[in-house]
C-alpha cells in the first residue's frame, strides 16, 4: 500500500499544479478548488490499485475529478454544500488590474454550463488543453468536442449578453429614480 | 447586412478586423451588444488562463490528504457498509432477519381457521296448536329485514321442530326466535347457535377478522349511556356477556373497563376488542330508565292495518316484549289509530 502510494505520489508530481489550478477554475474559488483537489485525490489512491496503464494516469485523474465535482454539483440540495460568497477572493482588496470583476464576469458565463461543459471550457480555454487531449479524455471524436466546445461558449456568450441587459435595464431604471447619470450613481 | 450574418462573423475568431461587420454594429444595439458579451467573454478567458496562483507544495499536499484520509473513514459502498455491521453486531442483524421472516410469515403463510360465518335459530317440541307454515314465519321475518334466511319445518312424531338459517348476528338469531314466540305463543326456549366456517389465510388476516371494532360518539353522553351502548353494541356482535364500566374523575379523564364472554357453548376463541369514542366532552345526565321502550320506527307506505300490526309485535317482541297486541285502525279521515297492549307478566 505505502509502495502503491509512493508510486502515486510520483506520478501526481509533473502536472500536480496544473491539476490544482483545473480544481480551483472548475469550483470557482481557491476553497472549494482545494477541497475538491483534495477529496478527488484521497478517492484516487484508494483506487490507483486498480489502475492498469499508469501512463493513463493524468486523463484517468481528471476524469475523476470532472466525476466528483459533477456528484457534487448534482449532490440532493439537502447534502450541497454551500459556499457563502465566492470564497476567499484571491487577491482580496488588493485589486489593481480588475481581476475579481474580471472572475465574476467568468463565474456568471461558467454558471450556465452544466458540469461537463464547465470542465471542457476550463480545460480547453484556461489550461490550453488541446481538442486531440480533451478528445482523449472523454473518450469521444475531436468532432464532437470541438461542437461541444462550441455550444458552451455560445451559452457563455448568451448569459453574459443577458447580463449585459439586465445592467443596462438596472441602470436605466437608477437614472429614473434618482435623476442621476449612471457614472454618479456608480460612484455613490 | 443582415444580423443573421453578423452573428455567424462573430464567432469567427478575427471579427474585429471586419469593417462591413463593425458598420453593422454601429446600426444594430442587438448585435452590438452580442459583439460586446463576445469581447467580453474573450477578455475574461483569457485574464483568467493568465492567472497562476501558486500550488500547494506537493510535500504539505500529500500530508494533508493523508491527514485527511486519516480523519474521515474511507466510504464504502452499501453492501460493503452492510457487511462490515454484519461483522460487528451480528445479533442485531440476527434480530432483523427475524423480524423480517417473521413479518412475512405472518402476512404471507396461509393458515385454516374458523370463523362465524352467521347464526341459526333452532325451536324444537313446538305441538300442533303452536305450529305455523314456514312460509308465514319467513314473512314474518323478512318484515324485520331478514330476507335471505331460510326456514325448515321437520317433523318428529306429533311435534314440530323450527330450522331458521342465514341469520347474521347472534342478535338477529334471538331476534327471530323472539318473533317466532310472537306468532305462536310458543313458550319454548329458542336455540341460538353459531356456524362455523374453515377458511384460508394469514395470521394477519385472521387477527383482523377477528377484531370487534366498536365505534361510539359521546357527545353529550352521560357515562350511563356510554355504557350502555358500548354493551348494546358488544351484545349486537355476538358476546353473551359484556360488563361494561364507564367512570369520569374529577379531572374530566373517562375510563372504561370491558369484560366480555361468550356464551358456554360457543367456540373458545381469541378475541381483539377496539373501541373508539369520539367527542368526549362531560355533560351532566338524567338517569335512563331500563324497562322503556325504545323508539320504534316503522314504514307504513302501502301496508295494511294488519301488516303494520305484525311489524309492530314483531320489533317488539325484537325488544324482549313478546306479549304485545297491537291494533291499527284507520279513521275515515285517512289518520292511523294504533293501540298497543303489554302484558307486563310476560316481560318479566
């Protein structure tokens, strides 16, 4: 067991951080990310003794990743676990370059995917996996990932642009009310 | 151009270089704002696949799963779950699966038993002077609703002896024999006897078809009544004996006691006994006379004088008042003059 533990641990090693990074892009926030990280490894070493081909580890670690977010975004909402805010906000106040609006602008686009779109856009737009690799990984045609790829980004595309009229709509109604240009009111 | 084509330039990759494109989204809000969500979208991917955040040392990783796989036993799937408690309290998994087996024995497991299918009414001795046809007697009967009993009439020597089957309850079998007693004047004691009948089924459903269920509202009751009624009922079901107590304390608390029995010729049998008050509210009470009579309610439509002087005796005779003479006359103005008698003898 310590032999097969070893063993995993040395194969985690040249792409742990990028795994990390897919964990914590795919929940949302660092927190969450770590967990799932965590909790998806902990389920992996109880069942790397099962694994055949250790050159399929990392595409066999991912989909089980992909596989425990999916259980628990689809976890009966009794068990969900829910996460006030978005987390820690990485970079916290300290926010020059407009990440944190940047990271909500993507939580809200990512929020219209269903779990396995979610995790096909991380890797392929955030990670720059490529379509042969994601092809890999699903066990599907690169056909078939490019249309899939290409939907999620349409509904990316349309929740933001519902996003967009819903502010627009916001700060109409602000002007209306206050008499106030949208710049002034922003800045209140 | 039309946003139809607008839309499709702007999932191409290099749109922004697109000069016919970019003059149609100086016209079109719609597109212009689906070309502003497109950057957007652009904007974000591309500031968040620039973001690294820096790993957690695969040392510090490595001893925290292992922490945490420490902490948190490791999951196993149900049937591993079941065995391991099987492992570590066999009794209880012992217990269950007796329960279990014993549930479905006695749901499922057919078994003979009897039941009283119904009551029968025998009169033996009954002399010529006494006797009357069958027919004259199931009429009689079927006055009190009794209409699918069969009467027999069998003679032995110079005496008659009275068959009277298909009665329902062990009430119904007095009932009839009482009214016998009426017509005749026959002062034999009528036999009441039960029929048995095998059937097939589980434990279950002979536990219930063999529960008395009672059902008694007591609004504005007196314990008396209450009493009374539960022993009535319990009598209309067949027991021969049912001692009934009904108590109120100070508290307004009610108890009843019930003891039941049947008679010494009846078949020993278990009996369930549930009773069910409803509205149990204390009012103060008179005291019910035991010898009245009770209210009889007779329907008269399109009978004669004759007939509703026979249903008449015979509800009384029902009510232990085998002595009655009843006649009913009717008045030329339609109205019903009705004269009872009581022996007051005959009822003791």
């Amino acid at each position: 067991m310590t032999m097969n533990n070893d063993r995993f641990w040395d194969l985690l090693e040249s792409f742990h951080p990028k795994a990390e990074g897919f964990c914590r892009k795919l929940a949302g926030n660092r927190d969450d990310g770590d967990d799932l990280y965590q909790d998806s490894l902990l389920h992996a070493m109880h069942k790397f003794s099962g694994l055949r081909d250790e050159k399929a580890f990392r595409p066999w670690l991912y989909r089980l990743i992909i596989n425990r977010y999916r259980n628990r975004v689809r976890k009966p909402w009794w068990r969900r676990r829910e996460t006030l805010g978005a987390g820690t906000p990485e970079g916290g106040a300290d926010d020059p370059a407009g990440r944190y609006d940047s990271r909500r602008w993507l939580e809200r686009g990512l929020k219209a995917l269903s779990p396995e779109e979610r995790a096909l856009i991380v890797l392929f737009e955030l990670q720059q996996w490529t379509v042969a690799e994601l092809a890999e990984l699903h066990g599907r045609p690169p056909g078939t990932i490019k249309a899939r790829l290409s939907r999620a980004r349409l509904k990316m595309r349309r929740a933001l642009e519902r996003y967009l009229v819903h502010q627009e709509q916001t700060n109409l109604s602000r002007e209306g009310a206050y008499g106030l240009p949208e710049s002034e009111t922003a800045v209140e | 151009m039309d946003c139809r084509k607008a839309k499709q330039r702007l999932s191409k990759a290099d749109w922004s270089a697109d000069r016919e494109l970019a003059e149609h989204l100086r016209v079109c809000p719609t597109c212009a704002r689906t070309a502003e969500a497109e950057k957007m979208l652009e904007t974000v991917l591309q500031a968040a696949s620039d973001e690294t955040y820096p790993a957690t040392p695969p040392a510090i990783l490595r001893s925290e799963v292992l922490a945490r796989a420490a902490a948190q036993p490791r999951k196993e799937n149900i049937v591993r779950q079941i065995l391991a408690q099987l492992r570590v309290r066999p009794r209880l998994f012992a217990g269950l699966g007796l329960a279990v087996i014993a549930f479905l024995f006695a749901t499922l497991v057919p078994f003979s038993y009897t039941i009283t299918a119904g009551y029968e009414t025998m009169i033996h001795g009954v002399d010529e002077e006494h006797a009357i046809t069958s027919e004259h007697l199931a009429e009689a009967l079927s006055v009190l609703n009794y209409e699918n009993v069969s009467v027999s009439v069998s003679r032995s020597g110079p005496e008659y002896d009275y068959h009277i089957t298909g009665l329902p309850s062990r009430d119904a079998a007095r009932e009839a024999g009482a009214v016998f007693s009426s017509l005749t004047g026959f002062d034999g004691i009528p036999e009441c006897v039960p029929v048995y009948e095998m059937v097939s089924g589980s434990l279950y459903a002979q536990v219930v078809e063999k529960a008395t269920r009672i059902e008694i509202d007591t609004e504005g009751k007196t314990d008396e009544q209450i009493s009374n009624e539960i022993r009535a009922r319990l009598l209309a079901q067949g027991y021969s004996r049912a001692d009934v107590s009904v108590t109120t304390d100070p508290g307004g608390e009610r108890r009843i006691d019930v003891q039941v029995g049947r008679e010494a010729g009846d078949k020993e049998t278990e009996e369930v006994l549930e009773l069910k008050l409803r509205n149990t509210s204390d009012i103060s009470f008179d005291v019910h006379p035991d010898d009245s009579i009770e209210k009889l309610e007779i329907d008269t439509e399109g009978k004669t004088d004759e007939q509703i002087a026979a249903e008449i005796e015979a509800k009384l005779a029902a009510q232990g008042k085998p002595g009655a003479h009843v006649t009913v006359t009717t008045g030329p103005d339609g109205k019903k003059n009705i004269e009872v008698t009581i022996n007051k003898e005959e009822i003791r």
